[in-house]
C-alpha cells in the first residue's frame, strides 16, 4: 500500500492532479472546498468515514421532527463541547428510545408545528411578504380545508333535512287537493 | 400532497435574494448558527459554496455534515432544495 501523502501540505494544483489520479472530479480548490477535498481523499486512501467535527444537531432544527442520528465520533474538542459530551456519552440503547419516540411524534406534533411554523421560519421577511407566500404559492394551509369540507357537510344535512320536510309537505296538500 | 414540505416550496418558489441560511430547507436554527459562524450567514453564500462543489451531491452532503454537522435528512432536504432553485433560476 503506497504511503499516504501529507494533503495538507501539497498545493491546490497537486491536490487537484491527486483527485483526477483517483477520479474523483473536483470543482475548485478554495478555502471553503479544500477541506471536504482532502477528507474525501482521505477516505479513498485509508477507507475510512468521512467525520463530522459536530455532535449531529437537535430534532428540532429542520421545521419536520427527525430522529437523531447515531452519535459522531468527533475529530476535535475545539468546538460546542458541552453538545459533544452529552451525545459522546449517549449510547445506542439511549439513541435508540430517542428515535423511537420522534418517530411516535411525527404525528402529535406535525399540525402544531405547521401552525407556528411561518411565523417564526421568516425571520427576515415581514408579515405581510409570508402571508402573500402562504396564499399565493397555491397551497391552501391544512386547516382551512378542513374547515370548508365540515361547511360543507353541514349544508349538505341541512339541505338533506329540508327536502325530506318538503316531501312530507307536498303528500297532505296532494291529497286535500284530489278531496 | 407532494413529499416536500413547505419551507421547502417557499424556497424554490422565488429567487433567494438575502434570505437568510435557516430559510433553507432543512437548515434550522442549530445548523443555521453553526454555519452563520463560518460565514455562511445568506443562503447565497451557501448556493456559492454548492455551485464551488460543481453541484456535486455527495460533496455538498459531505460539506453540510462537516461544517454544521447535519444528519443525512438534513443533507438531503437542503441538497434537494438548493438544486430545485438552481434549475429554477440559475
């Protein structure tokens, strides 16, 4: 197994021949892509995962409930340790009730979160540029059929419940008029 | 009903202007910040960041769980939403 060369080391020209060498086809080399560049490398080298630095965040940061993924084997301390302790600690037996009970909620916690959802998801726009969004983009909120199909249940009863009166209303005056 | 939710169509509905990171699709407000402290403060500078990767799937995957540490839900939602705008709008 050949050596493996110190990534960090080499230039953003080497680095780039080493990803064609592998065939792997790379975009530019900048400061924000070099990293995911030489991890990827990496792997290819040794085999290994890619690891992510950061414990995997919370359920609740996309507006939909995610179970947690499995704990990171974190690289480096430098970062949101108390996070990192708390889910470095968390077995898979713990993981496990944890994802279980997301799955349970997805349900419980769907229509409430879809309520407060807009509102606190546009920061930066005002009201009134949601609002225009919500009505606009074609989907009606959930809610709002739900109440137009009960108007509309009811209106039907009623309008079922005033043609069986007119029937028993017309049967006497036919009669009466025949007498 | 379609699979996407509905940050997801408010997203790709309309050009991105200066929304900010947590408008994207499963970017909240724990992986917003994360990428805020890099820099990743608009969601153009994550677009950038996905276009530098040349849109390539895996490596902007692999880009949001190591620099926020998303799960592979969340890679996917704001992967699946970044690519729907830019065959929108770029």
């Amino acid at each position: 197994m050949p050596p493996i060369p110190d990534l960090e080391l080499m230039s953003n020209r080497e680095l780039v021949e080493l990803l064609k060498e592998y065939g792997i086809s790379s975009g530019p080399i900048v400061g924000s892509t070099r990293k995911i560049y030489e991890k990827k490398l990496l792997q290819k080298l040794t085999g290994e995962e890619i690891k992510s630095q950061y414990a995997p965040a919370p359920h609740d940061d996309s507006e939909e409930d995610v179970p947690p993924s499995p704990a990171y084997k974190d690289l480096s301390d430098s970062r949101s340790q108390p996070r990192k302790r708390g889910f470095r600690s968390g077995t898979p037996e713990n993981v496990e009730p944890l994802n279980e009970s997301y799955r349970r909620s997805p349900r419980l916690n769907k229509k409430p979160m879809k309520f407060t959802s807009t509102p606190i998801q546009k920061p930066g726009n005002t009201d009134q540029d949601s609002s225009k969004n919500s009505s606009s983009s074609g989907g009606i909120p959930l809610w709002i059929k739900i109440v137009l199909i009960l108007i509309a249940i009811v209106i039907g009863y009623l309008v079922l419940q005033n043609m069986e009166i007119s029937v028993d209303n017309n049967i006497p005056r036919g009669i009466e008029a025949e007498v | 009903m379609s699979s996407t939710s509905q940050k997801h169509r408010n997203f790709v509905a309309e050009p991105m202007g200066e929304k900010s990171v947590t408008e994207l699709s499963g970017i909240g407000d724990t992986l917003g910040k994360r990428l805020s402290d890099d820099g990743f403060d608009k969601a153009y500078v994550v677009l950038g960041q996905f276009l530098l990767l040349k849109k390539d799937e895996d490596l902007f995957k692999a880009w949001l769980k190591d620099s926020c540490g998303a799960n592979a839900k969340q890679q996917k939602d704001c992967h699946t939403c970044l690519k729907e705008w830019c065959d929108s709008f770029l």
